[in-house]
C-alpha cells in the first residue's frame, strides 16, 4: 500500500488532537459530500479520501501504529499481511462499518444509518443539515441608530434583513433557515451575519453611551459662560461654571446611543472639557496676565 499523508489529508498538524482531527473531519465531509457536489465529478473520490484518513488517523489505535510504521501500519508486525482485504479489515482495530456508521450520524444529527451505500461505506444516503453561510455586512454609526431594513446579496439571493438598533461593531446574528439546502431532506443551514460598524461622527463610543471632547477658552473656563454641543439629536446648550477645570466631565443623560433592540431607549452622553490655552498674547494682554498674577 503507497504511503498517504493522512495529516496532509484532513489538513491537520501531526501534533493535532483527536478532537481537532475530529473537527477537520467534520468540516471537510460537509463540504466535499457527493450531494453537495453534484455536478463535481471528483467529489466522490475526495468524500471517500477524507472518511478514509478518519478512519486510520482519527482513531487513537491505528493513529499509534500509523505515527510508528507509516504505509505499513496495517501490518503492525506481521499481522494481516494476507494481501487485499475487504474495507472492514482494512480498518480493523475497532473501526468497522456499523462504527463509521454511528459515527457519521453523529456527524451530521440525522438518523442515516451509515454515509451512505453508493458512497462506498453502506446503507441509506445521509440526510443533514445544509452548510452555514458567513457575510459581513459594513454600516455607519449613524444607521444603527434605529432599527431598519436592509436587504443583503448572499450568493446569488437577495434576502430582507431587519438590523437592530444599537447593534455594535464586530456583533453577529444567527438567521435561521437561510444557509445553504440540506441534503436529503435535511435542514437548511444557517446564515451568521457580522456587523462592521463606521464610526462616522465625532463621538467615541462605548457601548450605549458616547463620549465627546469639547475645546473650552480660558476665558469661559475661568469666568462661566455658555457652549453649544452637538449630539446626535441636535445641538443643546450648556451652562460652564466659574473655575471649570481641564478635563472637567459633564454627563448629559439620555443624550447617547440606543441600546441594541431598543430605539427610544438610550445610554448618556459624556462631555470632557480640555481648557484652551491662548497664544501669542499682545503685549498689552501679556501685561494684564501679570497683573492677574501679582493679584494672585
């Protein structure tokens, strides 16, 4: 038998575990499955090279002797060494068909007694749920401020989505059903869309609340006064008290972003005031500073 790099194979490392191995093997017999491939006239054979790698290196007996003796891990020291053998020979050592068949049910969550007969492995064609689908879908701030409608280009289809208020950058959600078919009769998969916020305001956001920097003159810091603040719904005027201190915080309640699923519900507004020192003063403005000084 010519030497097969079963790692190679499930593209897995040789120091893999079994439960990665396992995992691999999961991934790779959805995707290269005859059903799902229809119209690939080299699925089968792939969908057969992937349950066999399984079958030596996914179980902890044949995996030793294969790690120890390579193509000749079958002989295991002069053991069946009578030549061609059927496949439940082949992969003895607790690997027979009834257990690749328990095996693929569990795979897959369906009652299919084996992979399928015309696969090469017996019994009734596997029935199992149809592949996830992956999107990422890119929004500005400023559109997840309430819940809407929008409509996303998945492979071909045009599918009416409902985005959440207050969704946040990075957040997935789960739609059931609208993955790809199921096989047999099985399920539809599911399709996981990920949110990829831009943030296109000034603001700094944590969560539901949002956080501002305002430039305040030395003046208004020392003697009061007023500013105007944009939020994101318009602009409120704040009241500065006498002696406000560099990095002075205001919380304006109520003023910051929705919280997920929540239009009318909102978090706060931070406000930090950073004093703004003036620069090339007149001499007659230098002269006044010094006298503030001296009063001092």
């Amino acid at each position: 038998m010519a030497y097969k790099d079963y790692y190679k194979v499930l593209g897995v490392d040789k120091t893999a575990t079994q439960a990665e191995i396992k995992k691999a093997y999961k991934r790779l017999a959805r995707k290269h499955h005859p059903d799902v491939n229809p119209n690939d006239s080299n699925a089968e054979a792939k969908f057969k090279e992937i349950n066999e790698a399984y079958q030596v290196i996914g179980k902890v007996e044949n995996r030793k002797k294969y790690d120890q003796l390579g193509e000749h891990w079958q002989h295991d020291g002069g053991q069946n060494q009578s030549g061609a053998r059927g496949r439940s020979q082949q992969y003895s050592s607790g690997a027979s068909e009834a257990d690749f068949a328990d095996f693929f049910e569990s795979v897959f969550g369906q009652q299919a007694a084996s992979a399928g007969g015309r696969y090469g492995f017996g019994g009734s064609a596997a029935r199992y749920k149809g592949e996830d689908i992956q999107a990422e879908l890119s929004l500005q701030l400023t559109e997840v401020m309430v819940t809407h409608k929008r409509t996303l280009s998945v492979q071909g289809k045009n599918i009416r989505i409902s985005i959440p208020a207050g969704v946040e950058n990075g957040q997935r959600i789960k739609l059931k059903g609208f993955g790809g078919k199921g096989v047999n009769g099985g399920p539809d998969g599911d399709l996981y869309v990920r949110f990829k916020i831009i943030n296109n305001t000034d603001f700094r956001r944590e969560k539901n609340h949002l956080y501002k920097i305002i430039e305040l003159d030395l003046y208004t810091a020392v003697l009061g006064g007023e500013v105007l603040v944009d939020t994101l719904d318009g602009q409120v005027k704040l009241k500065v008290a006498a002696g406000t201190q560099n990095n002075s915080q205001v919380k304006l309640k109520g003023k910051g972003f929705p919280v997920y699923k929540k239009d009318h519900e909102k978090g706060d507004l931070y406000i930090n005031y950073v004093i703004k020192i003036p620069k090339d003063l007149s001499a007659q403005e230098t002269d006044l500073f010094k006298q503030l000084k001296a009063l001092s």
